[in-house]
C-alpha cells in the first residue's frame, strides 16, 4: 500500500467545491481529490483535520515588487528568499519577482540573483520573472523612474536574452513607444509573454500589438490611456479581445470595484489574473522610504511617490485580494480563487502542473479561514507556512 498524507476540508476546485472533502497527496504530487464516503483503503503517514477552514490551490501572483522591506532591484539572494516567505504567509506557493524601470546593469543583477534563488527550496517558489518595462510610455510611466525609460534596440534585446538564459519571462511594453510594436514577434519567438502596459496605446495600437503576439495586460486601468467612449484606446483594446489575460490589484485602491467588476465580467474567470503589485514597504509601518531611486511615503494601505502623490504600486496581500473581489463580485469562491491561481498559471503557461487541485499536479496548497485569511501554506506536499518548529 502508498503511504500518503490526507488533507480534509472544504477543497475549492476549478469549477466547484467538496465540502468536508479529502486531498490526499502522495510525495509531491496530487494523488486525487474525494468525498468522505469515497476514499479509497490507504495507508495514511499523516491525516490533516482541516474541517471548516478552505482547502485552495497555492495562489499564483504574476507581479509583485518586494515585501518586508526587500525587492528584486536589490540584486540579492537573500531578499528573494525574504519575499518567497513572505508570499508563503499569504498563501501563495509560486511568483514572479518583478523589476523597476532601469539601467540595464541594474536589471541583470535582479535577473543573476533570480535564477540563483530559483534553484533553491524557497517556502514560495520563483516561477520566472516579470520585467516591468524600461520599454514604457513616458508619458504613462506612473511611478517607474523616467530617466530609465527607453526604447528596445537590438543589442539591449540580445543583452537582456543572454543574461535571462532560458528563464520564463513576462515583459511589459507599451507597443506604441518608437520601435516596440517590431520588438513583439521576436520576444514571442523567444518564448516571453509579452504585456502591454504602462502605454498611451491607441485601440488600433494595442490590437497591433495583440495581433503581433502580446496576450498579456499589466496591471489594467493603471498606467493605461483613458478609456473614452470614442476612443477605447488599450482599455478598450484588450477589454474587446478575448484571448488577452489582464492583471488587476484589487486594494479598492489602484482601481474602484466598478470596474474590476466591468473587467471580471467582461473577461471572466479565465482571462483575469489577480495580482499584487506588491512594494517592498510590503508589511512595514508607515513612513518615508526610497524607492528605485525615488521616495514613497506608506500611509495605511495607500503608498505614493512623495513629490507627485501618484500611487506607487500596492501594499496587498493577494488572499486579502481575493477576499476583496469575492465582496465586490458576488461571484462563486472557486471562480474566484481561479483568478489568483489557475488563471495566472495559463497566462504563462504553467497549467499543466499548477493553479489547482486536481490529480497529477503539484501539492501546492493554502489553508484559508472562512475570513481568506492564511492559516497553513504547503509547497509540493511539504508544509511551509507556518514553518514547523
């Protein structure tokens, strides 16, 4: 007989959900999910009385900064190692640490010191990396230092692809900034998702770049040309397209829960990717701090660049931001729970492992109260969050 762990409670799968259902997990792996009455004869190593509480697929969270005071832009190990706990907190079991605008020295650096913490067992696993620009609008640049701000040119490219290796990347363009738009098929062709964001687009713009290849919307409404009934522009662009999977921060911040609920039912469940946008001022008090070469002053859970008030990406938790868009939707906890798990992991092509609950994929796994509120975090059936004694 396989010996197997047992995990009960209130399973959340992509299209339903066992209540008081059973998760058994043999080595790393997900060994079927069941109803009381059906499992099978086995021979347990550990049974995990989890009744009542939710049973989720590890959260997946496409973009986020930094957290307890760490980033990517540090170029160091040990703040990735940092962040990876920090999401393990939150229930997320696999992220893309995403850089800032910037020189491209400092942007290799981020990149070396990713694929170094990649091959360790970090508590949230790093999935790729998210290259948030230098190839933006200036004028759409939001919070992204302007002096970095540039256009692709062939040897920065062939820099860039030297240094990433192989490692699965998400990029954010805005396509209409000189030359981009060219760029689009080749960064396909290395196998990048490619984002539009941070963008003055037109409509005619955007869908260029959609038809080009990009199938990825970052951060949607922020940072983005003013959505005007005559003139859709990249809003209206990706809104209209219904292969393009769009990013949203749902802090009730960044964007009012009206239009997170225009995009939510616009696009659905399969097309929206929760995400963070998380700073490192991520779990710090309020104050002053530097960021990527600029100040942000953190106020409650609002965070701002101190010489233009602009916002400056968030301070969410992404359970927090489920939790948010189940209140303001009214839509069902696995639909959901998809869009910070499964729905991610189809916008860069991590399906076939992970995103949920389901036979032959990873272990990866939240525990949540009735409030989405962390209470264990398990990463290829082993226990990371809270960290065993």
């Amino acid at each position: 007989m396989m010996k197997v762990r047992v995990i009960r409670g209130n399973l959340i799968l992509p299209d339903r959900v066992i209540e008081d259902g059973l998760l058994v997990i043999k080595d790393e792996k997900i060994e079927g999910v069941y109803r009381p009455e059906e499992l099978p004869s086995l021979d347990f190593v550990e049974f995990i009385d989890r009744r009542n509480h939710w049973i989720s697929p590890g959260l997946i969270d496409v973009h986020l900064h930094g957290a307890l005071g760490k980033e990517v832009m540090d170029g160091e190990v040990e703040s990735l190692r940092q962040m990876a706990s920090h999401q393990a907190a939150c229930g997320v079991t696999g992220f893309f640490p995403t850089t800032l605008t910037a020189s491209l020295e400092a942007m290799t650096a981020a990149i070396e010191a990713v694929k170094e913490a990649k091959k360790e067992n970090l508590p949230s696993e790093i999935l790729g990396i998210h290259l948030e620009g230098p190839f933006v609008s200036l004028k759409r640049k939001g919070a992204q230092d302007p002096k970095h701000i540039r256009e692709i040119n062939d040897q920065e490219l062939e820099r860039l692809t030297e240094s990433l290796n192989g490692l699965k990347t998400l990029i954010t363009i805005a396509p209409e900034a000189g030359r981009n738009l060219d760029y689009i098929k080749k960064m396909t062709e290395l196998g990048w998702v490619v984002s539009i964001g941070h963008s003055d687009a037109t409509y005619d713009e955007a869908r260029k770049a959609i038809e080009a290849g990009s199938n990825h919307a970052t951060h949607l409404f922020n940072a983005w040309r003013e959505f005007h009934h005559r003139e859709p522009g990249g809003i209206g662009a990706v809104l209209d397209n219904d292969r393009v999977f769009v990013e949203l921060i749902a802090d009730g911040i960044h964007v009012h829960p009206c239009f997170i609920r225009l995009a939510v039912f616009r696009k659905g469940k399969d097309r929206v990717c929760l995400i963070t946008d998380s700073l490192k001022e991520t779990g710090l008090p309020d104050g002053t701090y530097a960021w990527g070469g600029l100040e942000v002053v953190l106020k409650g859970n609002e965070i701002r660049l101190k010489d233009s008030g602009v916002l400056a990406g968030s301070v969410l938790h992404l359970n927090h931001g489920v939790k948010n868009v189940l209140n303001w939707t009214g839509l069902t906890v696995p639909e959901v729970v998809s869009m910070a798990s499964l729905t991610p992991a189809k916008s860069v092509g991590l399906e076939a492992e992970l995103g949920s609950l389901e036979k032959g994929k990873l272990a990866n796994l939240a525990v949540f109260d009735q409030n989405f509120e962390t209470v264990e975090t398990y990463l290829r059936g082993r226990r990371v969050y809270p960290e065993r004694k």
